[in-house]
C-alpha cells in the first residue's frame, strides 16, 4: 500500500466533515436577515461617513517597518540558541546580519519613514 493512500483517507474523511458542517449550518442556522444585519459594526458605534477612508502612508509604512524587523529578530534566537556550537563562523555571520538590520533601520531612518507628526 502506498504511504499516500493515508493521506488521501484523510483529505476524504476531511472533505465529508467539512461538506456535513457547511450543510448543517445551511440548514440549522438562522435565515432572517434585515438591514441591521448588513451594517458595519464598529466597536458598538453607529456608523458614521463612508467605510472606504483613506489612512495616511505613515501608517503603513510603520506597520511594514514593525512586521520586517520584528520577523528579523525571530531570527536571533535560533542563533543565541546554538552560540556555542557555531563558534567563530557563527559570530561572524550574524554580525553580517546585524550590520544588513542596521543598514536598514538607519536608511528607514534618514528617510524619515520612523516621524509621525
């Protein structure tokens, strides 16, 4: 027997529970819909004005920033991890990483994408 022939049983048995779960809610949930229902709800708060506002770049900009080197730093922890065993070779490589982030951080910087006023 091939050793896929267990994971098409469970795709199969995966697919049967999820058609029997989507169809029992279909049919057991509730139906009535008003124009309540169709409303955005935003924290309990009557909506207000369009739901399309536009956010400034800075916004953005910072939440890229946070996300590119908070992932960056996950990254220094395997390497504090194994410190002893990578020896010299090891140091060496994540100076390089940390001179890349510094690089970054002080572009980011002088660019000013790092101001909110």
């Amino acid at each position: 027997m091939s050793p896929f022939v267990s994971v098409a049983i469970l795709w199969v048995f995966s697919a049967i529970i999820v058609g029997v779960m989507v169809s029992a809610s279909m049919l057991l949930g509730p139906q009535g819909t008003n124009q309540v229902k169709h409303d955005p709800f935003e924290c309990g708060n009557a909506p207000s004005g369009s739901a399309f506002g536009r956010f400034s770049i800075r916004f953005y900009m910072t939440a890229i920033l946070f996300i590119l080197f908070d992932v960056e730093v996950v990254f220094l922890y395997p390497w504090a991890i194994l410190f002893r065993e990578l020896g010299l070779f090891g140091l060496f490589e994540m100076m390089t990483f940390m001179l890349v982030l510094g690089v970054g951080l002080l572009y980011a910087w002088r660019k000013g994408a790092l101001e909110w006023d």
